[in-house]
C-alpha cells in the first residue's frame, strides 16, 4: 500500500462510491455525514478545500482523507483559530477496514499539517458514534467542543491533537 496525493488522473467517481461505502455502516445506523450521499460533484468542491489523499493497493485505491489547512479550516470557535489544521472525510474500503489504513492516513495528514506549522489538528464525528470517538482518543485526540453542522442529522463533537514540532 501507498500514500499519495489524489492525482488528476485518478477517478472521482471511484472516490466518491469508496467514501459511500466506507460510510455506509454510519447511515445504516441512521447517521447522515455528507461522505454517505455525496456525488462525485461534491467530493470534487471538497476536495478543492485541501490535500487529498488516497491509499493505493495494486493500482486501487482503497482509503482516503482530506487534510484542510488552517486557512481552509472554519465553522467553529476552535476550528476558526488560525493555528488548527482539520481532517475529513476518513474512509477506507470496508473488506479492507482494521489493517491500519485509517491510522497511516491520519499520520500522513498530520504530518502535513506539522510540517505546513499547525499547531493542531481538529476533526469532528458524530456524537452518537462512540466508536469512532474512542479510536480517535487512542490515537491521542481530545474532545474540544459540540457543533451542529446543517447538513447532518447529528450534533458533531470536535476533537483536536496538539503536534510535536
């Protein structure tokens, strides 16, 4: 498996029914992230807020996360610092979930944010997904604060990861 940036060759498409899967499970659980509808339109306008980035295993790609920079980052009183970079839009395939493609997504998208001088870096969930909440805990994030996106069903809790320089 690499990590890479999304390139301009690779489908959106392709991206786009990779996000619905990997969130599937979420809106089956009645959770409405935008990753669960998205077409390829909005996944396009999303991505042009930040650095994509994409796993690839034999020319597929099977994970995905979007790394936003502080100046592309807002929404909210933590997400509104100039210091705090943001990650969205996790998904990996699900056959392929639970191999550690997440967490090296994550490491790849704080390295960035580090190496761009972020001091922090935020992402949000859904409150009533506390399995994502506590895997996020693990990997050393700490709940900032609650907010209500418009186009979710949920009440979202911000979490955020102090980086070493």
């Amino acid at each position: 498996m690499v990590i890479r940036p999304l390139r301009e060759e690779d489908s959106l498409e392709e991206l786009t029914r990779l996000l619905n899967r990997a969130y599937k499970s979420l809106a089956d659980a009645g959770l409405r992230y935008v990753a669960t509808y998205q077409d390829a339109g909005v996944t396009r306008n999303r991505i042009g807020q930040g650095t994509c980035l994409v796993a690839v295993d034999n020319d597929r790609i099977i994970g995905t996360i979007l790394y936003h920079p502080p100046a592309q980052t807002h929404g909210s009183a933590w997400l509104d610092r100039d210091d705090v970079g943001h990650i969205s839009q996790l998904g990996v395939e699900p056959a392929m979930q639970s191999r550690g493609i997440a967490g090296a997504l994550i490491a790849a998208a704080e390295a960035i944010a580090r190496s761009s001088g972020a001091a922090e870096i935020a992402l949000d969930t859904a409150e009533p997904a506390k399995h994502l909440i506590g895997w996020y805990e693990r990997l050393g994030y700490r709940f900032i604060e609650y907010v209500s996106w418009d186009v979710t069903n949920y009440r979202s809790v911000v979490m955020s990861k102090m980086l070493a320089p």
